[in-house]
C-alpha cells in the first residue's frame, strides 16, 4: 500500500512512475496503469506463490526482463527508489547499468526481526544483502528515528546518508462513517468493539492481546474483531483460535480474514479502539489509518508510535505488549467518553499523502543533485 498510494500521488504531481513487480499469479495483467503517470508491471520470475528466500534465486531473471521491457519500450529512468531487500539488490545491479541514483527503503530489518526473537529467525543471506544495499546506494528512507538507529547500529550505514520520512495514510478513502451506520453494515450489536489489523504474525503480538482479554472484568466485555491473514496464514490462524479456546475467550473473538482497502474505514468506524499489539514494527500505517477514521488507538511503544499518539485523546502508548499493560490501556480508554472524531482525525492531517509525496520528492531533487556533481564534476 505504501508503494501504490506514493506512487499514485508523484504520479498527480507531474511524476512518471513505473513500479515493477514479480507476476505471482497466472491471471496478473503485464501492464496495468494505476492512476496519472502511474503504471504498475509484472515481469516473469519464477512460477506462482513461492517463498520469500526463494525469490532471490529469481532476481537475475527479474532484472533481465526487467532490462529486456526496459529496452523494447525505449525507456529512461532518472533516479531508482526500490522497496525491500530484495527489491534492494535489483536496484543496486540496476543503478550501475542505468548510471543513476538509487534510493532505498527497507520497511522492516532482518537484524531488527532476530533480535526480537520472536517467530522464525530471518537468515544470514538476508541480513548481509540487507548490509550490501545499505553500503551501495545513494540514500536510505527510514520511517523513524528508531530505524536510522538500527541502521546505523546494525548495518553500519552512514547517518549523512539516512533520511527520516514517515509513512502515510489515504484521508479520501479513510475518513470516518457514522457508528451506527458502520456496525449496522457490519452486522455487529452494541456492545464495546476492539479491533486488530494487520498480518497474522507473532511479531504482531495477537497472543499477547488475547491474554490481555482476560484481564479485563465488568459486565461489558468488549468483542474482538481481528482482521487480516490469507491462505499462508492458516496455521497461525488455527494457533490463534486453539489459544482463544484454552483462555475460554473464543465467543468474544471474531476472526474476520482479509479485507478490501476500501471496506477498512467500516471497521475502524465501527470499533470503539484499534490495538497494535506488536512486538516491532518499521512504522505503524494502521494507527493513522484508524485515527483518520477518528477511532483511538491502543499501541505498544513500537515503530512511529511516539510521533503519531501525541494526546491522551488519540489513545495511549503502552510501555510494552504485556498482557497487563496493553489491559490497563484498553480499560482506560474505553472508560472514557468518546472524544471528538474529527479532532482526531485533524491531528494527522499532516501525514496525508501529498505531504508525504512532497518530502520524497525534496529527497529525489537533493539526490539526483548530489549525483549529477558527483557523475559531472566542474572542472
């Protein structure tokens, strides 16, 4: 979401983006044109769904037909911005054929993830490639002043070379729905409402909301709705629900799956708090997303949290996803008497996606800039 919706409003400021992919299903179009300037293009790499770690054995391929479209369409690109590591690698290859700039944002760190410890470890040819990128390219996007830190401490990046732009959130689609409107759509009564979104990892810290449950007491127990997971997730689903059963909490759960971006602002509407439970995230799109629908959140010390819960009316930052932290948060919050939506909502405006669109572009302009000496220097 991060890359369409960045890519979408460079695309109305005048920008021409091309965002490449790996086709992953047999029915993705080759080419298709999100939005102004926009296109997005699925390129043969390796057949159907496969592994994460499995896709680096296909980057050559990947580069080599994103090389050969490249060509055919007589093309020319100023300056790379690639996402992940892995997309990483192919910018860093690409940047030396092309003699242009290349920007990168990694969204969640290898290191980061195994020092944590928790869910599988990521391996060591992540954790290296992740160290090439951060040497070879021109600049890094990180999300929050925690990222640069792990940067620098894990990756040795060069702090000169790090910028901090934050992540945005979409004010046209998220913006909020009456309550009633929302819970009636939803088919939900009128009891208190929790919400989770987001994918089904244990870094995600459901387990630790789950247990949280049970620490809350009185007669309105409020009802978790829990949304996000796929086909990959099945086994971390029937984890999740095999928990609820043993901590007797399974008829307060609801485990809704996927859902489209565009029904997401009825579920925040609906809820009375969002939760973010994690144990670490690069930034944190759902708390602004739920804040522009106006709901408060309920988040661990995570990501871009400090800078987005600045008010005790947005919601509350636990010190971390203990059951009895994020409980005494929760309770907090749901004790207090709703709060103003759209006061809420004004207090993100800033992180809209035209905002956000601008602080890139200052990166791209400093970038090609600092190249172009570098490539050309006077005599």
């Amino acid at each position: 979401m991060y890359i369409q919706e960045l890519a979408r409003e460079l695309g109305r400021k005048g920008h021409f983006v091309d965002i490449y992919t790996r086709a992953h299903q047999s029915e993705h179009e080759p080419l298709i044109n999100l939005g102004q300037n926009t296109r997005l293009i699925h390129l043969d790499a390796g057949e159907g769904e496969i592994p994460k770690i499995a896709v680096y054995c296909q980057l050559q391929k990947f580069i080599c037909s994103l090389e050969n479209f490249r060509k055919q369409s007589s093309l020319h690109y100023d300056l790379i911005h690639s996402h992940y590591w892995l997309s990483g690698l192919a910018g860093g290859q690409l940047r030396v054929q092309w003699h242009v700039p290349h920007i990168v944002m990694f969204h969640t760190l290898g290191a980061v993830k195994n020092r944590i410890g928790i869910g599988e470890n990521e391996p060591e040819l992540r954790i290296e490639s992740e160290r090439d990128v951060v040497a070879d390219c021109e600049r890094i996007v990180a999300a929050t002043m925690g990222e640069r830190e792990e940067l620098i401490h894990h990756y040795d990046a060069s702090p000169r070379k790090i910028s901090i732009i934050p992540c945005g959130v979409n004010l046209d689609l998220f913006k909020p729905i009456g309550r009633e409107i929302a819970l009636k759509e939803l088919g939900l009564d009128h009891q208190k409402v929790i919400l989770f979104v987001g994918r089904m990892d244990p870094l995600k810290g459901l387990s630790q909301l789950f247990m949280a449950l049970t620490q809350l007491t009185g007669d309105d127990v409020p009802r978790l709705i829990v949304v996000g997971g796929d086909d990959h997730s099945r086994a971390e689903i029937q984890a999740l629900r095999g928990l609820a059963k043993k901590l007797r909490i399974q008829k307060q759960v609801s485990f809704i799956g996927a859902v489209a971006q565009e029904r997401l602002p009825l579920f925040y509407s609906a809820a009375d708090i969002c939760i973010i439970p994690s144990y670490y995230e690069s930034f944190g799109m759902v708390a602004l997303e739920s804040l522009a629908c106006g709901t408060p959140v309920v988040a661990t010390d995570v990501g871009g949290m400090r800078g987005i819960i600045r008010h005790g009316e947005m919601g509350y930052i636990a010190p971390s996803n203990s059951p009895r932290h994020l409980s005494s948060k929760i309770a907090q919050l749901l004790s207090q008497r709703g709060g103003s939506v759209e006061r809420r909502r004004a207090m993100i405006a800033e992180f809209s996606w035209g905002n956000i669109a601008d602080m890139v572009l200052r990166e791209y302009n400093g970038v090609l800039r600092q190249y172009s000496h570098r490539v050309n220097p006077r005599p």
